[in-house]
C-alpha cells in the first residue's frame, strides 16, 4: 500500500539534501521510495537538439523517451492549469513511500523542515497538517507535535513510517 509524507519548508531549510539522505535511508529499512519534487518556475529536463526536445518544439503533448536504463514522459501543458498535486500523485506506480518535496499548502500530512539561519518563520502553528518538526533548534510552544534534530536520520526515516498516511486518505483530503 503506497504511503504518502510531505517535506515542507523555505527555501533554504535543506529539504533536499535531507530527502538524498533519507532515501538511502528508508531503502535500507527495505521500503521503496519514490519522490515528486514541486518546482515554482519554468524547468526542462531535455537538452535543445535532441530528438525529443525537437518534437516537443515541434508540438507534441507528450513524448516518451526509453532506453534500457530508464524511461521519461514528458507532457507539455501549452496554457493549461498546472497539475495538482492529486492528480500528480495517481501518476505513480505502487511503491511504499511517495515523499513530496513542496506543495507546503495543500492538506497532506508533512514533516516541517526549518533551518534557524533562514529566519523565515516557522508553518506549524498555521498547517495542521504538519505532524512533526525538524529543525536544528526546537520550537517554543511545540507541545503536541514530535520533533527531531535535523542531523537525526534515524529517527525523520521512524517519522516517515509513523506519520505517512495512505494515498487513498491523502487523495480525500487533498480534494476535500
């Protein structure tokens, strides 16, 4: 059963480097782990004189790139509304973990990462989505929330396995 946990947090808070460091992590525990990454500007994942980027430009909707390494699709939205992130999440095939990186707003359960050195201010007290903190001070006032030191592994990969709720329950809430 696919398990769905959000890393929310500024720019800046090492929500990145802490998912590089907790996949490793999860499939040494044996569990699959799959991520969706939340970009806020224009991205391409294809290079300009490549064949695919060359029927995108040429107007394709989707292209598939396959090797025997790996494969790719990319789908252009040419206008149309970016894609939420229930409708991200049902591109997935099963696995045990899908770990968002972003999409700090939408009602799915999260892990705030906050770094003190930002000095943006911390979501917690406004998400009740959140079901746990790390950070590398502890918050003042975080009585009913768990908390971990950002340089814990071990113990934000138990926070993924405890608080990660199942895609069903996730796919309700991010359409209710």
């Amino acid at each position: 059963m696919t398990r769905v946990l959000g890393l929310a947090g500024w720019s800046g808070a090492g929500k990145t480097t802490l998912l590089t460091r907790l996949i490793p992590a999860l499939r040494e525990k044996g569990y699959s782990v799959s991520t969706l990454k939340h970009a806020h500007h224009s991205f391409d994942i294809d290079k300009p004189g490549k064949d695919s980027h060359r029927h995108r430009e040429a107007g394709a909707g989707e292209v598939l790139v396959a090797s025997g390494s790996r494969w790719a699709l990319m789908h252009e939205l040419r206008g149309q509304a970016e894609p939420r992130l229930g409708e991200l999440l049902n591109k997935f095939s099963p696995v045990d973990f899908i770990l968002v990186e972003g999409f700090k707003r939408d009602p799915h359960v999260k892990i705030e990462i906050h770094r003190a050195a930002n000095g943006k201010p911390w979501l917690y007290p406004d998400d009740a989505s959140i079901g746990a903190v790390a950070s590398d001070v502890p918050p003042a006032g975080l009585a009913s929330l768990p908390f971990v030191d950002l340089d814990d592994l071990p113990g934000i990969a138990n926070l993924v396995v405890d608080l990660a709720w199942p895609l069903d329950r996730t796919l309700a809430a991010l359409s209710a």
